[in-house]
C-alpha cells in the first residue's frame, strides 16, 4: 500500500488523482489533501477517501471546513504553513505535486526535503529552481517521478536505458488552438478562445500556455533538469493529434515514443504506480482509428513563447524563474481580460530584457526573483503596455 499526499487535490489534476486512487484502493491511500479554497470539492473528497489530514490554504475556507466537519473526520491544517506542517507531520511515501505556479515550489521543496519522492505535476517548481529540486532530491535519496505527459512519456522511453546513450529528446506538442492562426489573428483571441483546448481538459493557466506554446517551453526547460540534457538536445515537434506523447532518440539513431490517447489518468496512474505498471480498462489504442499521425515543426514566430522560454533556459540562474513570474502575472493579467493574447510574450520578453542574472541558491533568491519580475510587468502593464 503507498501513502499518498495529493497537493492541488482540488485542481484538474488532482480531480483526476483522486479518481484513480479510488479506482485503486487495494494499492493507494489518499492520506493527505491540500488546495486553496474550494470548499466543495474538498468536501466531496473528504469522504470519497477519508484522508488523515487535510489543509486549505486560505484561512476562511479552512475555518468553514473545520466547522462543517464538526470536529468528525481529518485534522484540518489551515495556511501556506499548515500546508508546510501537514506534509511532514502526515507522512508519505509519494507527494503528487499538482497546486498551479510558482505557489507550488516550496511544498515540492518540503517534500523532497523530508525524502519523500515526488510525483511532479508543477512544472512551474522545476521551471523556477531546477537545480536546485534536482540536488535537494540526491541528497534526500528521493525521487521526482514526472507527471506532465510528455515527460512521463520521456521517463517511460528511458527505463532501462543508460544516460549516456541518449542522443536527443523530442517533445510533441498539441500546437494548442491556434496552431493554424495568423499574427493578424492571434492578436484579435479572446479569452474564451484560447480557453478551448483542442485535445485536453486542464486549469485555466496551463489551457492559456498551451495556446502561447510557454507551455512548451517551460516543458524544455523541465525537461532539461529532469533528464539532464543539454537545452540543445531538446527539440520540439508540433503533432496535433496529441497520441504520440514524446520521443527519446539514442547515439545508435534508434528512435522510441510512448503512446496513447490524450488522458493524464495515465501519467497519473504510471507516476503513482512507478516502478510497477497497474493494469487498467481504460479504452486500448486503436492506431486504425486514429489514421493520421502528423508532425510539424513549430513556428516562433507566430508563438515567441517557446523561443523566449529557450532563451531564458539557456541563460540559466535566475532567468526561467524571471520568465516564470512574468508569465504568470501576464497569463493573469489576460485571464481578467486586461490584456491581449500576444501582450502575453510581449511582457515576457520586456522582463527577460531588463533581467540581470543571479544565482538560484535557495528558496529565498527564488522568492526575489519572483516578486521583482511581478513588479516588473506590473509596472509595464500600468505604464500602457
Ligand atoms: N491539467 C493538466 O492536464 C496538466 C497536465 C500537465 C501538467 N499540469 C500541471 O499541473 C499543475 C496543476 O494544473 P491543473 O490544470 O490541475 O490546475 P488547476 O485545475 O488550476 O488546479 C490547481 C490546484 O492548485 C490549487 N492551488 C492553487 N493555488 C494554490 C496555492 N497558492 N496554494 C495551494 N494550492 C493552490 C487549487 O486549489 P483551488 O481549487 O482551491 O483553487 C487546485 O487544487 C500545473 O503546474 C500544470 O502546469 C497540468
């Protein structure tokens, strides 16, 4: 039986986690749920899966919930701390990380710390302090088991391989909704468009940078910290069917893919399961029905995102948590129809332009980094763009 803490329970993710440990109970136990502030779904969740302990971060939410459970059932943690404290004081033997942004990293960080492995679905942690995961997790003996599809999909093509032998690897990417849009039209995208994801359901900021493509590129320079690869043995390949998940090619040319239908119950399940595969009735492949698999390279100029990601990443240090925070603000600035789709990259680059380098040696320079580049496009934004 694994023990399980599911971060973010309350998210798309963290819905789907939950369905799968309840298809699985004879292996996993939900013992430990966090999100914000929603209610209702914790509630639900409460008694699907009778966890030890569970926590709201936002204080009001958590008192209402304390008192709606009448001193019956968890122990509820309320606050940014009380998550803190519940992740040690619970215990267990896997974290899946799936709170959204940069407010996920220091959970991740007090997981790792305490040597428990990670199931990471934050991108956004690894994004803003890879380095600094990656060491913190071999010197704790735990380990980051990669969620995103695509990574999972690389994680899967690796097992059993040695390191050295890896040549490149290749993310796919669903091109998101505006694959086949002009500039002219990009810059006319409404929230609602760019909320309609072709082929997966997700939170409102990843469906957002999945039709920037930042997506993609947080997703290279996740990538480059949890496979340890160069930023230009990373390549990008738009394939909008989104049913070959990635691919890893060795130093003898041969190439491997993970594939499936678009359903993160199966990363999910695998990051869960891992080292062990668990059997499922989930519908099976049907490569007939599918019958056109194609593949395109992506085009930077319609979609800067992915080159300014790359741009940060090969900058290193404190640059991807720049353009991290700048996202993130700009992706909300959007979401509250405050600016346009393409103000998106816009701020970002703005941010990175004005950026001087520092190293990311803790949690703290993280934090600095992340309330200036916020300032940042603040600032831009209240200035007229
Ligand atoms: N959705 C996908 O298919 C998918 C695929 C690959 C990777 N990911 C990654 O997985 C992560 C989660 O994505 P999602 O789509 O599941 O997002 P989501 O639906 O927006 O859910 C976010 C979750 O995080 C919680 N949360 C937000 N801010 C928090 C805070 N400050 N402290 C504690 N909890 C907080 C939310 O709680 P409330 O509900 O109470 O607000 C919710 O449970 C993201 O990093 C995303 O990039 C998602």
């Amino acid at each position: 039986m694994k023990n399980v803490i599911i971060l973010g329970s309350t998210g798309s993710i963290g819905r789907q986690a939950v369905e799968v440990i309840e298809q699985n109970r004879d292996r996993f136990r939900a013992v430990g749920l966090a999100a914000r502030r929603d209610l209702e779904v914790m509630s639900t969740q409460i008694k699907a899966l009778a966890p030890a302990a569970v926590c709201l971060v936002d204080e009001e939410a958590a008192e209402m919930l304390k008192q709606r459970l009448g001193g019956r059932g968890p122990q509820v943690y309320a606050g940014h701390d009380g998550l803190l404290e519940m992740i040690t004081s619970v215990g267990a033997d896997l974290v899946l990380a799936a709170i959204v942004g940069m407010a996920g990293l220091e959970p991740v960080m007090r997981a790792l710390d305490a040597g428990m492995d990670v199931a990471l679905a934050n991108k956004e942690s690894m994004v803003v302090a890879g380095e600094l995961l990656t060491s913190l997790a071999r010197a704790r003996g735990a380990r980051i088991i990669p969620v995103d599809s695509e990574h999972s999909a690389v994680f899967q093509c690796l097992q059993g391989s040695d390191p050295d032998e890896v040549e490149r690897i290749i993310l796919t990417a669903s091109g998101g909704p505006f694959r086949d849009f002009s500039l002219e039209e990009l810059a006319e995208v409404t929230v609602d468009d760019a909320l309609r994801h072709p082929n997966w359901r997700m939170g409102a900021k990843i469906t957002v940078d999945s039709a920037t493509m930042m997506n993609k590129g947080l997703e290279i320079i996740e990538a480059r910290w949890l496979f340890n690869v160069d930023y230009d043995r990373i390549d990008v390949v738009v394939h909008p069917q989104s049913i070959v998940h990635s691919l890893v090619q060795f130093r003898d040319g041969s190439v491997l893919a993970q594939l499936g239908y678009p359903d993160m119950k199966l990363p999910i399940l695998y990051a869960l399961g891992f080292p062990e595969r668990i059997r499922t009735e989930w519908p099976r492949l049907d490569l007939t029905t599918v019958s056109k698999l194609e593949f395109e390279a992506p085009d930077v100029t319609r979609f800067p995102c992915l080159a300014l990601a790359r741009r940060a990443g090969k900058l290193g240090a404190s640059a991807p948590a720049a353009l991290n925070a700048a996202n993130e603000v700009a992706v909300d600035y959007f979401l509250r129809r405050q600016v346009r789709f393409m103000d998106i990259p816009r701020l970002v680059e703005a941010v990175l332009d004005r950026h001087d380098l520092v190293p990311i040696r803790n949690l703290e320079d993280a934090r600095r980094v992340d309330s200036w580049a916020r300032r940042q496009v603040r600032a831009v934004v209240g200035g007229g763009l």
